[in-house]
C-alpha cells in the first residue's frame, strides 16, 4: 500500500486591489520534461465527490471534484506509499490540477523519494467575479493590515471544503492504490498553501489526520487559529515576495513556536519573489523530502 503526503501549491496576489492570482506561477523550467515517466503510473481524473450545487449547470472541470494520483516507480512499501496531496495554485480565479511545466519537477522529486502524489481540482469561488468598489476597498484595507480581506478568506474556506473530501476519499480509498493511509501530509503555494494550512489548522480533520504541512508562499489571515502543535510545517517564502508578504511566513511560523511546535521550520529565499517553483525544484526537494521523512519518523514511534 502506498503512502500519502500532502503538498498544497496556490497562488495568491495581495498586493494588487483586483488580484489575479497565479499570474506568477507561469515559469518554465526550460530543462528536459519528466512528465512521460511520471504519467507511466497515473490515475487521472477520479471523481472525489459530486459536482458542487453552485456548479450544476457549469461545464468547467477545472472546478469539478477531480483528482489525479501519480505512483511512485519504487517498490511498494508494506504499508503503502506515503502521499503528496498537491493543491495548486491560481488565486482562486484559475489554476487546475494538470501536470504542468511549473510542477512536474517538484512532483518527481517527491515520486523519486518513494511518495505519491495526489493532486486535485476543487471551487474556485472568485473565477469570472469582478471586485465592486467596496470590495476593493475592503481588500485594500484587508492588505494594509495584513489580511487576506473578506472575498478571499470565504474562498480559502469554500476550497477547503472540497480538499477535505478529497482527503477522505483517498483514506478511504487508499487501499485500491497503495496507498498509506496512516501518513498523509499537504501542501501547496500561494492560493493552494492558504488552502492546505486552512484545511489542516481550521477544518482539521480526524479521518485522515494530516501528518505535515509544506507552505509555499502562503500563510493565514488568523495565525490565532492554529492550537495543533502536533502538526510540523515547513514554510518556504521569499524575502522579495511582494504577492504575499514574507511577514505571512513569518508569522505563521512564530505561532507555531509559540504553541510549542519544535519541528516546524521556515527556509526564507533571499532575493526571491513569489513562485519559486523552479527554484525548489531544482534545489530543495531533499530538504522537503528529509523533512516529511523525519516527520514520518516520529509518528511510526
């Protein structure tokens, strides 16, 4: 059976009074594709759920209950394979879960390391929304107290709807794949971190319980939330990201502290923006890998 971390990846535009997050996350990596080998052991476009009221009538599976699961070429553990739970990003405006040139290095690090990737599609609530006047408003002085506003805190609470069924629905199907389901971390950047710290500190669920979290360049608009020392978190962020202000990294990670969290970590990237995915492709996934393995460590104690 096969093991399941959790990696959230989502982009999220703070900085601009009508955001259109994810714009940044468009960066090629301009080296050799590893998409064909990682497709090789693939279940795509499973659904998780059925399709959300609000999208009854809308034909857009980029907002369907849909996931994808990557299996490692390794030899199954015992147990199963742990499993990377990817959110991706897109400031809840775009975005879906297909293997793109912006993840596929990041996806086959984790693979190499023995961990399965699950990736999903879920609500994008502000998709085709235009911000009225007193939205921006709102989302301006959101921004200057260092806030998501309102608009945007209800949309990281509707995706985190969706990304906890399809927590479920891989716990309770993880059998079928080889999956692990005692270890289940998440992750994700910018929109897609948002949601994955959410689900697992505000919406916390029992079943599967969330073993670790790896943020990238996102952070909560209420670190006063987080009462879970139990769960490590590797924060990723740039100290030039001006989407979302580093101050959201650092933040998270004094609550953290403060709560008595000794695992969590931060990695601050010097004279780095926002959506460093090529960037933690190509020189950290031994660090994200070590961390989850360290995590995985404790918990088999």
């Amino acid at each position: 059976m096969k093991k399941i971390l959790i990696l959230a990846l989502v982009g999220f535009n703070l900085m601009s009074a009508n955001p259109v997050f994810g714009a940044a996350d468009e960066v090629p990596f301009g080296q050799e594709s590893c998409m064909s080998s990682i497709k090789d052991r693939s279940f795509l476009n499973i659904h998780y759920g059925k399709k959300r009221a609000e999208l009854k009538d809308v034909d857009d599976p980029t907002q369907d209950r849909l996931l994808d699961i990557y299996l490692p070429q390794s030899k199954r553990p015992a147990k199963g394979y742990p499993v990377l739970v990817f959110i991706h990003g897109g400031g809840f405006t775009g975005g879906s879960k297909e293997l793109n040139r912006n993840i596929e290095m990041i996806f086959d690090g984790v693979l190499r390391k023995g961990y399965a990737v699950v990736t999903i599609n879920y609500y994008l609530m502000l998709k085709g929304k235009k911000m009225s006047p007193t939205d921006l408003e709102e989302q301006e002085q959101a921004r200057q107290a260092g806030r998501f506003g309102a608009k945007y805190d209800l949309a990281i609470d509707e995706a985190s709807k969706d990304a906890v069924m399809a927590l479920r629905w891989v716990y309770k199907h993880a059998k079928e794949y080889g999956l692990d389901r005692s270890f289940i971390a998440i992750s994700g950047g910018s929109a897609g971190a948002m949601t994955a710290l959410h689900t697992t500190f505000v919406k916390s669920p029992k079943k599967p319980r969330i073993r670790a979290v790896v943020n990238c360049w996102g952070g909560m608009s209420d670190v006063s939330k987080i009462k879970d020392a139990t769960i490590p978190t590797f924060t990723i962020h740039g100290d030039k990201d001006d989407l979302v202000n580093l101050q959201f990294g650092r933040r998270l990670q004094k609550r953290l502290e403060e709560i008595g969290s000794s695992s969590s970590k931060i990695h601050i990237l010097e004279g780095r923006g926002h959506a460093q995915y090529q960037y933690v492709g190509e020189h950290m996934m031994d660090e994200i890998t070590d961390f989850l393995d360290t995590v995985r460590a404790s918990t088999s104690r």
